[in-house]
C-alpha cells in the first residue's frame, strides 16, 4: 500500500523511500550528487543553466496529482528518488519463478543479467541529454525551449532512479556502474553510450521531435517490460517513470503535428508543395526524418531472435508488454510466434519459439504503438485536404541490428541490390542537403508566443497556462 506517497524533501534528494533512514544509501547517493552536477553542467543543455525554467517537479507518486509547477535554474532541479507505491502481495508476473512472491531484494542467480539491464537502462538516460544539449539556442518558441528542458530534467531523474538501483542493491559493483554511467558520452569514439541510437546527434529541432516520438518511445516500451519484472523496486521506479515518459510522448507526437500542421498550411496559402522557399519544412523531408528515426529506433529492441531475451523473461526480470493482461500460461515454453525474417530475395513470416522472439513481439507491439501517431499525423494532412500520406519504414529498412543488418530492404519492404540501394537511398533518407536547409531553419524565437515559420503554435499552453506564458525567463 502507499504508505509513504508524499516526498519527503528534507534530504537533499527529495525520495519516497525513506532514504533517512537509509544512511548507507543516502550516502553512497549523496557522494554521487557532485559528479552529477558537474556532468549536468558541464553536458546539459548548454547557454541555459542560470535560466528560469517553468518546470514540472513531481512532489508525489499519487496519479492524482503528483506535480507542481513553478520557475526553476535547471541545476537547481529536485532531482529525487520516486518509486510507485508498493503492491501488498505482488506475485511474479511470468518466468520460471511465475506466482512466487515479487523479490524485495536481488534474487543472487540472476545478479549479473538484473545489472546489465539497469546499467543498460541507465546509460540512455544521461545520452539523451547529451544529445539534445545545444537545442535550446534555435528553440523555435519559449515554449518549445521549455518542453526540451522539461524532457531533459526528466531523463535526468531517470539518471537518478537507476542508480538508486545500483547504489542500493548492488553495492561495490553497483557504485562503480553508477560512477562509469557519468562518464561515457553519446557519440565519443572513445567512451560512447552503449546502444547505437543514442550515439547518433539530435543536431536540430526536427530531429529532437522525431527523437522523442521514436526513440522515447522505445523507451515507453522498455521500461513497460521492465515494469512487469519480479524484481520489485525496478518494477516500481519503471511504473513511475511511465509517468514522466507520458509527457515525452505528447512533445514527440505534437512537436511533428505542428511541423505537418504548418507544411500543410504552407501547401494551402502557395498552391505548391514546394514550400522551404516559404519557410515551411515539406512532407517529403519529414517522411525522410521519420524513416531515419524509427529506423534507428527499431533497431534498439535488439535481435528478432535472441536467447538474451528468452534469458531475461525466464529469469523473471524482463516481461512482455501488458504481461498481466496476457491469457495464457505466461511461461511460453511451447508458444510459437510468427516473426518475419529474409528469405533469399524475399521477406516472409515465419513461425519461431515465443521465448527467444520476444524482442520482435515488443518490435510489434512498438510498431502498432507509433502506427496510431501516424494516423493522427495524417488526419492533419486529410483535414487540410492534401494528398500525402506520412507512412512507417518496413521494419528491415536501414537496419543495423538483427538479421535485416544483413541486407538493404526499401521502405515498402522489398529486399533490393545493394546497387539499387545506393541509387535510392537519398529519397529514403535525409540527405545532406536536407540537413543542411533544416538547420537553416534553426533560430531562436524567444518572444513569448512567436513561433518559427515552419512550426504551427500549440493548441494549448502548459498547465493551463496560455501559450504567450513566458515558460523560460532568460537570465
Ligand atoms: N545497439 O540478444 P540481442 C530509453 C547488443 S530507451 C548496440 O538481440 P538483447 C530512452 C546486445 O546488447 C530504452 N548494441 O540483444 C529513450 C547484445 O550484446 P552482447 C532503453 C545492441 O540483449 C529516449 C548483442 O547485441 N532500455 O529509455 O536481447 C530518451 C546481442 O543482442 C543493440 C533498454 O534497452 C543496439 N541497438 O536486447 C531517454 C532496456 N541491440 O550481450 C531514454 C534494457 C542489441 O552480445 N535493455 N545490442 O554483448 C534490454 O532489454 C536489451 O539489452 C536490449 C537488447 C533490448 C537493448
Ligand atoms: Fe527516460
Ligand atoms: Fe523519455
């Protein structure tokens, strides 16, 4: 039960886990706090930090109302520890150990496999912010410049939850995961972040809402498996994180409704699909992001077939999608699931153990998810009655993991010559000249309620505040 729902914010890490009483942790959390900071100054977004930002802190795990609103500088931020609250009596949801009491603690056999997924987790979290770190300078509003920052603070909470994790139940190691977490760097040749999408530059603010609908919403599905999981407190943090991700979500999927709202806008007033000269961002550029960013973003679910996975849902860590909503025996020992693969020049289902398909049944279950936003994307598109329709990638297009690395697969989904490939490609994918006219578009409108040209206002403000609100007060 929510014994402890509200936050307890006389420790300089606001939590709801009683960490006073925790001294071990508390300390171990209190000597990480300085190399946070230095990395959120140091790697956060930068120009920014004396800013006050209108931000969103949660202050309770209660889905009624967890959050107050108020000015903040970023490095100010309480970053805190918030856990949902705990479920008397949580079973194991699936696996091997499937209706045995939830562990409170780090069940010892699958120590290793538990770490790596928390570490894993983990490291995305501080990438992102890495990754977006210059796009408060070409903000295309005050109330942009204040949803990147919001998503930013965010991450790094999310920062914070997973190494609570390590600090807390994995001791020495956990510490040491925790501190190597600060120092690798999205994109170093060096020290990179360990997942390839998070390597790649979020370099302008087309890219950053292709990224939070795409890429965060790997995350969404992520932390939805790992929510499922017998290990309780990461079970716990993930449900809360869901939570935060929700607003990612909606800066994602409204960032490019009002990208495809103003090309279509543009389309209307000029008579031509030709609108960069008007300074809009035409649908065929944003259909050539899209198939940059899910691409990239199919490939962090991992391998159609991998026993990693098989691992991770037999051990009980890593559940499905909706676990508890599934009906059958939430073991899969004899389950089939159909997974497409390459077959010669061709691409055909096949039917293989559910166990070891469980990163293509997430892929699906991804899939269908970002299908929905499409649609909205398009009724945009419909209602402006323009003939275009924004559509996802074949999953084997532009692929580096899995068995599509292997070959080049067009965006409807043929297998094609590497030839032709290299003929195409440029439709398919943004290309250097693409780039560059989107940075052209790349500047600061810092006048509250002013939008850039290629980017409709919002329908609404921020916590009812009304869209001309000054959400960041530049120092
Ligand atoms: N890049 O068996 P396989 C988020 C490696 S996003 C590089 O198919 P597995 C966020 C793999 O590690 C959510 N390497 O993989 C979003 C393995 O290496 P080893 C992040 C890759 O383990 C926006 C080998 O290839 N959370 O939160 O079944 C902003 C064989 O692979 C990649 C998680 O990902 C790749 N894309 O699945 C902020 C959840 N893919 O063992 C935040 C935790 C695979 O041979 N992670 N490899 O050395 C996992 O569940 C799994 O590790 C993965 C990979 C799903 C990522
Ligand atoms: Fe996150
Ligand atoms: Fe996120």
């Amino acid at each position: 039960m929510s014994d402890i729902v509200n936050v307890d914010y006389s420790t300089k890490i606001p939590n709801n886990v009683n960490l006073t009483e925790d001294r071990q942790v508390l300390r171990a959390l209190e000597g990480w706090h300085p190399g946070y900071i230095d990395w959120w100054k140091t790697m956060g977004p930068e120009g920014f930090q004396e800013a006050l930002v209108y931000l969103r802190t949660a202050v309770s795990v209660d889905p009624k109302g967890w959050a107050k609103f108020d000015y903040v500088k970023m490095p100010d931020y309480r970053w805190g520890i918030l856990l949902a609250p705990q479920e008397e009596g949580r079973k194991i949801p699936f696996g091997h150990h499937f209706g045995e009491p939830a562990w409170q603690e780090v069940p010892g056999e699958y120590r290793a496999m538990l770490r790596r997924l928390v570490v894993i987790q983990g490291d995305t979290e501080p990438a992102s912010v890495e990754q977006q770190r210059h796009l408060g300078k070409t903000a295309p509003s005050l109330y942009d410049m204040r949803n990147v920052f919001q998503v930013n603070v965010e991450e790094g909470r999310h920062l914070w939850a997973m190494v609570y994790i390590l600090q807390k139940y994995f001791g020495r190691d956990g510490r040491e995961e925790a501190e190597q977490l600060l120092q690798r760097r999205s994109g170093d040749a060096d020290k990179p972040r360990m997942l390839g999408a998070f390597n790649e530059a979020t370099p302008d603010w087309l890219s950053f809402h292709m990224f939070t609908f795409f890429t965060d919403r790997d995350g969404k599905m992520q932390l939805e498996s790992l929510a499922q999981s017998g290990f309780d407190p990461l079970s716990r943090t993930c449900r809360f994180m869901l939570t935060e991700e929700a607003h990612h979500m909606f800066v994602g999927e409204t960032g490019i409704m009002r990208v495809v709202q103003r090309a279509c806008e543009l389309q209307r007033e000029h008579k031509t699909d030709d609108i960069r000269t008007h300074g809009g961002i035409d649908l065929r550029t944003i259909q050539r992001y899209l198939n940059f960013h899910c691409s990239v973003s199919l490939d962090l679910f991992g391998s159609e077939i991998s026993t990693n996975a098989a691992n991770f849902y037999t051990a009980g860590l890593k559940g499905r999608f909706e676990e508890t909503k599934k009906q059958d025996d939430h073991q899969l020992k004899d389950a089939a699931y159909q997974v497409a693969v390459l077959d010669g020049d061709g691409i055909v289902m096949r039917e293989e153990p559910a166990l070891v398909s469980l990163n293509e049944r997430l892929r699906d279950d991804y899939v269908a998810d970002c299908a929905r936003g499409v649609a909205r994307w398009n009724e945009v598109i419909r209602r402006h009655g323009i003939d275009f329709e924004l559509t996802l990638p074949h999953r084997g297009f532009h692929r580096a993991i899995g068995a599509f690395g292997e070959a080049q697969v067009s965006p409807d989904g043929r297998v094609i010559s590497q030839a032709e490939w290299d003929a195409r490609h440029g439709e398919w994918l943004p290309t250097e000249q693409d780039k560059a006219f989107v940075q052209s578009l790349m500047h600061a409108v810092i006048e509250p309620g002013t939008f850039a040209s290629w980017i409709a206002p919002p329908a609404r403000g921020i916590n009812g505040q009304p869209v001309d609100f000054e959400y960041v007060r530049l120092g």
